[in-house]
C-alpha cells in the first residue's frame, strides 16, 4: 500500500513546527523534576509538551515544573511555546 503526500501539505507542516519555539529538551530521570522559567504574560495553557512517559506539570509564580511521573523509569521531554 502507497501513500502520496504532496509536497505542499509537507512544507505547512515544517513551516508550522518551525514557529513554535523549543523552550527545552530534556531527560528527566525518576522522581526528579524539570524547571522552565516562566515569561511574562505566559500560562501553562501556552505550553506544548511532548514526553514518552507521565508528567505532572505545576504553573508557579516564576516558573513551570515538570515531574517525571513513571515509577520505574526515566522520559525524555521537550518543551514548546504555541504560536
């Protein structure tokens, strides 16, 4: 079975992955946390997160938290801003 795609719809989505800035990438191992510090007028609704495992995410005053919610094993994490 074959799949054609053209190559409009193939540059959108480059394009669009490109807008959205990388805060951070990062491996958060057992039990650990990762902060972000938090911009002005930016909430955690903002937030784009990709991980391969559970998360907690906490907003606080000056920053973000991410905490590795696995109970067995380290994620990996990366962290975006939406458009």
């Amino acid at each position: 079975m074959m799949f054609f795609v053209s190559s409009i719809c193939l540059s959108h989505l480059v394009e669009r992955r490109t807008q959205m800035a990388l805060l951070k990438e990062a491996g958060i191992p057992i039990g650990r946390m990762l902060f972000i510090p938090k911009q002005e007028g930016m909430s955690k609704d903002d937030l784009i997160i990709e991980a391969n495992g559970q998360y907690k995410l906490t907003e606080m005053a000056d920053r973000f938290v991410i905490k590795n919610d696995e109970c067995c094993r380290s994620i990996l994490v990366k962290v975006r801003t939406k458009d």
